[in-house]
C-alpha cells in the first residue's frame, strides 16, 4: 500500500448533506451532515451495510447529485457550488468513478476501444486516430488485458475482464481521484484480490489518490489507509485502518467487526455476533477525537468513556 502523504487534503468533505424528497412526508435523510478529509496519495475506505449512505456520499462528491447542504473541497475549489459548465468538466476530468456493476456500467452496444476512449474525446486529450488508438491500447495492457481484444463487446468478457476495462476508462482522462463504488462486490472471490492488486499497482504507478466504497470491513482494512464507518447516513467512526480494524470503538462498528469471518474452525465454533441496538436518546452526537487521529460519534461525556474502552483494549491485544 502507499504510504500517506499527509501534506496535503485533496479532499474536505465539511457537513456534507444528501436528502431527497425533501419536506414530504417520506423525505430521506440520506447523508446526514458528515465531514471528513482525503489526503493525497491515500486510500479512504468507506464501509457500512447497505443504506447507510457511503455509496450516495460517492455520488455527491462526484456530483451525480446536487448536495442539499455542506461544502465538498476538492483540490482548493468548493465544487458543491459548480454551475459553469468549463469548470465542471475540468472537475469530472480531475474525478473519475468505478462502478459496483461492471456489466451495467458499459454500453454493450460500443466496442471496447470506444468506450476506453469515450472521456479522451470529450476532453479532447489525443489529435488523431492513431494517437486515440495507441492511448487505449496502452490503457487496455495497464489493467492487463490483451490490446487486440480493442475490438470486442462487454458480453465477450468476463466480470473480472469488465471491471478492468471500467478500470481503463477511469484512468483515460488521467485523474487526479478516483471514486471506487464497491468496485469488487459483484466479482467472484477468486478475482476481487487481482482487482485490488491492480488498484494498488496504479496508484503507485500514476499517484491516484482512491475513496473506497465497500460493506466488507476485512477487504477495506487491506487496501486502506484509513477507514470512515457509516451507519445511517451518519459517520460513527474514523480512524487509520489498523485502529479501526483492531481497536474499533463505536458499537456499530465493532458489530461489524464480529460479523468478519476467519478461515480458523475453533474460532468460528466460537464466533457471537454482536447485534447492534441504536441509541435513541436525542442527545447531540458528533465525532470527537478519543487519541489524536482516531474519532467516534460521541456525547461529550461519552469521549472519557471510549478512552477507557480503548486502554482496556489495548490492554487485553498486549496480554
């Protein structure tokens, strides 16, 4: 994985809001009031069952959708507030996304090559044909497919195939970030590890800074640098993978935690879930930091609290 270069924030999520319907009777509160920060050069995991808003946050920060509130900083420019069309195709340029479903995010009626190039000619990034076709087929052996299957169609490949090719199509208009929407969930085990793999070879190679979407916290863990936990809409927890993985310490987060398989019979004999029951007491929550650069969703009086939790965690790992 590649180091964290914390000098500088490339993005600031501040009190990002998502709401649709709003007013009526059903309006859904689906980001509610996050923030949270993306340096460059690292790996953002975030992880949460499905519903609890990660996959939206993607979609607002690359504005598929106008936030309903809150700022979104990317690179020194509020692009919440983008209406210029210029500027907002600087932006997507700078922004690309992985989707969850490689079959359905290709056009099954364009070939290969041109859905490869479909962003290198709206950004005008190539001056003739043979430029564009020798830009994809450096593209196509970058995620290590064969340059002569340029020709094809989506159907001819496999998912793992698909998912690369999505892969090459992000990486044409050579962007800075790289939103990736549980990029592996609808692969086949045995392929998801080539695909993360490949995720962290580029992003060494070309300095890609990646927001990982993802439900599986083991799979986050591994290609992160740091780890945001989402329930309902709402960040409960941030901190660096090994912290979060080994020492989490919101009750949704460690329930997901005690969800995590382990190839180990005696352990898995043994296994309980931890269910995870709401607190609805209406008092004001938000994310305090219990050590320098580990954070919970928290009352202020509860902070002391997870100190404790925390110690003794750490307490019972030394023993």
């Amino acid at each position: 994985m590649s180091g964290t270069k914390k000098e500088k924030v490339l993005l600031d999520v501040r009190h990002l809001k998502q709401y649709f319907n709003v007013g009526a009777k059903n309006e859904v509160k689906a980001v509610d009031d996050i923030s949270f920060r993306i340096f460059e050069g690292e790996t953002f995991g975030l992880v949460g069952e499905s519903g609890s808003g990660k996959s939206t946050t993607g979609r607002s920060v690359i504005r598929l959708y106008n936030p309903t509130d809150g700022e979104i900083i990317f690179d020194g420019t509020n692009i919440a507030k983008l209406k210029n069309k210029a500027e907002m195709k600087k932006f997507r340029q700078n922004v690309q996304m992985i989707f969850q479903d490689p079959a359905a995010s290709l056009n099954p009626r364009m070939k290969v090559k041109d859905i490869i190039a479909e962003g290198i000619d709206i950004n005008g990034l190539v001056n003739s044909e043979a430029e564009r076709d020798a830009r994809v087929e450096e593209l196509l052996k970058t995620v290590g497919l064969d340059p002569s299957h340029a020709t094809r169609y989506p159907h001819e490949f496999s998912g793992g195939q698909r998912q690369r090719i999505g892969i090459a199509r992000a990486l044409a208009v050579k962007p800075k970030f790289i939103i990736a929407d549980e990029p592996i969930s609808a692969l086949d085990v045995s392929i998801q590890a080539q695909v993360v793999n490949l995720m962290q070879e580029l992003q060494e190679k070309e300095g890609l800074t990646y927001l990982f979407i993802a439900h599986d916290l083991s799979m986050v863990k591994y290609i992160s640098d740091r780890i945001g936990v989402m329930y309902m809409g709402k960040l409960v927890e941030v901190g660096t993978a090994d912290m979060v993985y080994n020492y989490g310490l919101h009750p949704y987060t460690e329930s997901l935690l005690s969800a995590i398989p382990l190839p180990d019979p005696d352990y898995e004999r043994t296994r309980t879930r931890i269910p995870y029951e709401p607190v609805l007491d209406g008092k004001l929550r938000r994310l305090n930091q219990i050590v320098p650069g580990h954070f919970v969703y928290s009352t202020d009086e509860e902070v002391e609290l997870y100190r404790q939790k925390l110690e003794k965690k750490q307490t019972e790992k030394a023993k």
